[in-house]
C-alpha cells in the first residue's frame, strides 16, 4: 500500500515546483539569455532553498528542452547550439522576477522548519551528544544552507544548540547538573518576573488557565502531550510575559532543560491526573485571581522546587531508556 507524503515532504515538493515553474518563465521571458550558464549553487542562494533542490529543478527544465547540461557542469540556457561562448555572469532574484524568497506558504523559509527542527533535537538531547550536519539539515528540508544556518542559531539563542568559533554546531546532553543549573535560575528570576507581571494579567485569562489545569485533574489516564505543554506554557510563558526586563527574560527562555525533560517524559512514560504539578500550577492561579501576587510569587518558588526534584527523577528514567529513532542529519558522538 502506497504511503502519504509527510507535511514537510508535501512542502519540499511543492518548493521544487515553484523554483521550477519560476526558472522556466525566466527563461521564456527573455530574463536569462541563451548561452547563459546557470550553476546550481549561486541559484540556491538567490532561491533560499538547496542545491539538491534547484538540481531537481534544473533537470526537469533540461528535460523540457529549454536548457543543456555543460560540461558536467550546471546547464546552458537554450542549449549549446545558441553560440560558440557561453555567457557566465552574476546572477540576482531581478534575473528570475523574484519578489523574495520562494516559499510554499508565505512564510520565511526558517520560520516553516524550525518548529520541526527544534522538536527533532529536543529528542535527541536526551539520549545522547550529537553533532548537526549543515548541509544535511538545509538538503532534509530543501532550503538552502544559509536558512539552515539561521534556523541554528536561532536555537543557539534559545539555548537548545551549542557552537563557538571553531566548534561544529553540537546538542546534548541532558546532564542533571545542567538541568540543576537551569532550574536554579528559574528558581531565582521566575517568582520576581510573575509578580511584577501578575497585576497586568486579565481575569479572564487565568480563568481560562485554571479550567485547563481542572480539566487535566478530571482526565482518565495518561494526559494527552498537547495539555501538559499548554499548562506548562500558561504559567511559565503567559504568566510573565507582561514583565519588560527583557535580559532577564531572555535568560529565562534559555533555561529550557528542565521543561524539555519533562516534555520528553510525558512523551516516552506518561504523566497522569494525580501529579502534584497540576496542584501546584492551581494555587498559583488561585492566588493570582485573589490579587494575592506576593503570595503567588511565593507558591511559585515552592513549586519549582519540588519540579526540580521531580525533573530530576524523570531525567534518571529518560537515561535507561532505548535510544529513539533521530533525525539523519544529527550525527551520535561517541
């Protein structure tokens, strides 16, 4: 039985259509001459996307006659009969009428990878210290090396990816003491943030988050990811975002260790009704829709303590278990 094409597998086709049907009219509208020769790689850089990608591309169009391979070496627009010297000259998006980059949905080229991007290393750093190919990366998602490039820093800032001057792009691992460090800070930085935040948080809104919390209370066995991760998000995200120090809470978004362990263990083992974190996470909010800040301020601190020893708990489970499937462009350090 024939298998449907993934999410990401439908966007790299139609991003090879697109780049495709975008060439071809350059060609019929006069913007690349005959006798011009187009190379895969300084196309891939005007296009945003991969080499393997514009190759896919270039192939179809010669195939259709309107372009000839050269010499081993990219294609020549109109074919070699065209004229004795071909045409080699720096190429721009004016020369394919490109607007910007070529998308599949309007979105950047980054902004459409780096939710799976970030999902497939949150995985992996759990299990082990692995090494991200650059260019496996941009030729699994069929963008070009230099979205690949921002996707990982990107995650560097958010304190997902490791790299310095001289290093590869490195994650993982998950060590306790690593966890232990982020959740000190949190420890120290998140109860202050919620109470400077908490006066500006509408009632409504954490009306919302406590029917939430309420609702995972009265689930019959394990929580569904999605709800735990909603919680998770209403408390440590929501909750402080109307707290303006932005240093601190770029601190804050860094130290996501303890969070990713416990995202990975509702996903691998399961978290149930009767966790103390749903009890937890309930008397902060009713504490702050009594207006009780410092009091909530409080309970948060509480609570971060007891999650760290339970994060902690959970990241000695994550460290028996069998090591799941990664991506392929994460490559294992032994």
């Amino acid at each position: 039985m024939q298998s449907s094409l993934s999410e990401s597998e439908n966007e790299t086709a139609s991003l090879y259509r697109r780049c495709t049907s975008q060439i071809s009219a350059a060609i019929e509208n006069g913007l690349l001459e005959p006798g011009l020769v187009l190379l895969e790689g300084p196309i891939s850089l005007i296009f945003e996307t991969s080499r393997a990608t514009i190759r896919k591309a270039l192939t179809a169009i010669a195939h259709q006659g309107a372009i000839e391979r050269f010499d081993g070496r990219g294609f020549v627009v109109g074919g070699r009969a065209t004229g004795s010297v071909p045409i080699r000259r720096d190429l721009s998006g004016e020369d394919f009428a490109l607007q910007g980059p070529v998308t599949t949905n309007g979105k950047p080229a980054a902004d459409q990878i780096i939710a799976d991007v970030e999902a497939a290393i949150m995985v992996a750093i759990a299990f082990g210290h692995y090494r991200i190919d650059e260019q496996g990366l941009a030729d699994s998602y069929g963008v070009s090396r230099l979205v690949a490039r921002e996707v990982l820093w990107r995650l560097r800032e958010a304190g997902l990816v490791e790299k310095d001057h001289h290093s590869p792009w490195l994650v993982g691992p998950v060590t306790a003491r690593a966890v232990a460090e982020d959740r000190e800070l949190r420890i120290l930085l998140e109860p202050h943030a919620l109470k400077q935040s908490a006066p500006s948080l509408e009632n409504g809104e954490l009306v919302t988050m406590r029917d939430t919390i309420a609702r995972a209370r009265a689930h019959q066995g394990k929580l569904p990811r999605a709800d735990i991760e909603r919680i998770e998000q209403d408390l440590h995200i929501s909750c402080l975002r109307h707290y303006d120090n932005n240093r601190i809470r770029l601190i804050l978004r860094s130290c996501r260790l303890p969070m990713i362990v416990d995202g990975l263990f509702a996903k691998f083992i399961g978290i149930y009704r009767d966790d103390a974190t749903f009890g937890e996470h309930m008397t902060v909010i009713d504490n702050l829709l009594a207006g009780e800040f410092e009091a909530a301020a409080a309970c948060h601190s509480a609570h971060l303590r007891q999650e760290s020893r339970r994060t902690l708990d959970r990241l000695k489970v994550l460290s028996v278990l069998p090591e799941p499937e990664v991506a392929p462009y994460l490559q294992r350090i032994v």
